[in-house]
C-alpha cells in the first residue's frame, strides 16, 4: 500500500481504513451467532419483565382459593398456583425481581472486582493483602457461602444483593487482576510515567480502559451465575421472602404439589433456563468478539468473503 505523501492523503486513507474497520466489524458480528441469538433472547426477557404489569390483569398477590392448583387453561394461561394466583402473572413479576438482583449484584461486584484487581496489580504492597483475601473467600463454595452470609443477615432481597456481591466480587477481581498486570508491564506505560504523570492517571486513563474487555465477559457469566444463586438460596428459603415473587420462590412453592400440579415447577423453570442460556450464549459471544486472535480470524474471513 501506497504511503500518503500530503494531509489529504492522510486523511483519505484515514477514513477508508476506519470504513473498512467498520465493515469488518459488522460482518464479525453478524456472524457470531452465540452474541446475536443471546441478545435477542435475553432482549426478549427484560422487556417481558419490565412490561410485564401490562400482560396479565391479574394481581400477583392477590388469593382465590376456589381458584388453587388450576392446570393452564384460557382464564389462566400457566395455570395457578398453591394459594389460586395466575402463574403467569407470578412468573412475569418474578422476571423482574431475578433480572433486576441480577444485574444489581453484577454491576457491584464488577465495579469492586475492578477497582480491587487494578489497585491489587498496581501497588504490589496491596497485591499480597487483597488476592490473599479474595482467596479466602474463593476456597469457600459460592452458594455455601451466600447461605452462610444470608443467615447471618437475613432473608431480604437486600441481603441478597449484599451476600452475592461479596461472594462474586473475588472472582472478577483476580480476572481483572491479570489483564492488568499485563497491562502494566507494557512499555508505554513505562514512558507515561517517565512523563510525570501520576498514578491515578496511569490506573484509570490507561490501565481501566484495557481491562474492559474480559470484564465485559466475565460480567455476562455473572450475571447469569447470579440469577442462578438466587433462585437457588429462595428455593432454599434463604432469598426473596413470601409473598414476593421471584423464580426461586415459585419453584420453592412447587415441592409439596408438584406430584398434581407440574406447571408449577414447568415454567418458572423454563424462564430460569432461557435467562442463564441467553446470557451463557452472550457471553461466549462477547468472548470471541473481543478476542484479538478471533478479531483476526474474522478479519481475514470477511475480507475473503468482500473479494
């Protein structure tokens, strides 16, 4: 390729490698089906549960005995439950107390798994300290030690986000960890700080901002490891306390019928499924997006299919 001799040229091929970029990008992208399939699905999931209210007419608190145990029919799409509530209504409004823990606990353990694993592979004085207590907490099982926390604090959704947040806040910290300690070996970083500038600078104009990337991956298993722990612990009765609902306490409710009423463990368990699926798929998706390898690969698999 012909090296630009003026401004303009400079600015022309500029603009055409940023356009070719670009190009490749969306092929990369339209092409990875595990991203594009778990959008959707999770997209999907999220609207039903903030639009939920508007789908059924029903209160999802509201009891008729008459009304118990009732297989799916018109009146009552999913069926209803132990106590005569509309299923339906119970697992939309159950879509929006699992979705919104999950994220809560994603976002809070990803903003303090990020500002430990950067500060950790920066000062090496804090590296020992804080990875010898993300250790700690990491040999103990996850849900083990949300059960431990939850009886400690108590049944609330609160408590929840607390109890998951420090049970997953470990995990994302040593990930960080390591994309920053490769970060920080690089040259440049060298000659930045042989330029004055200071270390707050350095960790969050140049370290952060390349860290993003596997924390985007690891934030989407989170997310769906966290949904996952919370229908488990109310499923346990450790969660979300009755009345509220949520998927864990819907299928809590299930044991002592579910020999008469199969509907009620069959379609809170298929919403759970769809959520941890779309988000596993996401999150495969985000991974081979971001890699640099498979950039390459795609790369030369799109300008292959452009000529």
């Amino acid at each position: 390729m012909e090296l630009p001799q003026t401004k303009s040229q400079f600015v022309q091929l500029s603009r055409k490698l940023r356009k070719e970029q670009r190009l490749l990008s969306y092929f990369r992208l339209r092409t990875n089906y595990d991203l594009m399939i778990g959008a959707i699905i999770l997209g999907v999931l999220i609207l039903v549960a903030f639009i939920g209210p508007l789908l059924s007419p029903y209160d999802p608190y509201a009891m008729k005995v008459l009304d118990r145990l009732k297989p799916p029919s018109a009146a009552h799409w999913l069926g209803t439950d132990e106590f005569g509530r509309d299923l339906l209504t119970r697992v939309l409004y159950g879509a929006r107390v699992s979705m919104s823990i999950g994220l809560t606990v994603t976002a809070l353990s990803s903003l303090l798994g990020l500002i430990i694993g950067v500060y950790a592979a920066y000062y090496k004085s804090l590296d020992h300290i804080l990875m010898r207590i993300c250790d700690g907490l990491i040999a103990f099982p996850g849900i083990l030690l949300a059960i431990a926390l939850m009886a400690t604090l108590g049944a609330s959704a609160t408590n929840v986000i607390i109890a998951l947040t420090i049970v997953f806040t470990p995990s994302i910290a040593r990930t960080i960890r390591s994309a920053a300690l490769v970060v920080r070996e690089q040259a440049y970083i060298e000659a930045i700080r042989a330029q004055g500038a200071n270390n707050a600078r350095i960790i969050w104009l140049h370290i952060v901002p390349n860290t993003l990337s596997p924390l985007l991956v690891q934030a989407a298993f989170v997310f769906a490891e966290a949904i996952l722990s919370e229908a488990a612990l109310s499923f346990l009765g450790a969660g979300i306390p009755a009345p509220s609902p949520s998927w864990g306490n819907i299928l809590q409710a299930s044991k002592p019928v579910i020999s008469k009423a199969w509907w009620m463990v069959t379609f809170p368990g298929i919403a759970l499924i769809l959520s941890v699926l779309s988000l596993n798929m996401l999150g495969d998706g985000l991974r081979d997006f971001l890699d640099p390898r498979s950039k390459r690969r795609g790369n030369k698999k799109a300008r292959r299919a452009a000529s």
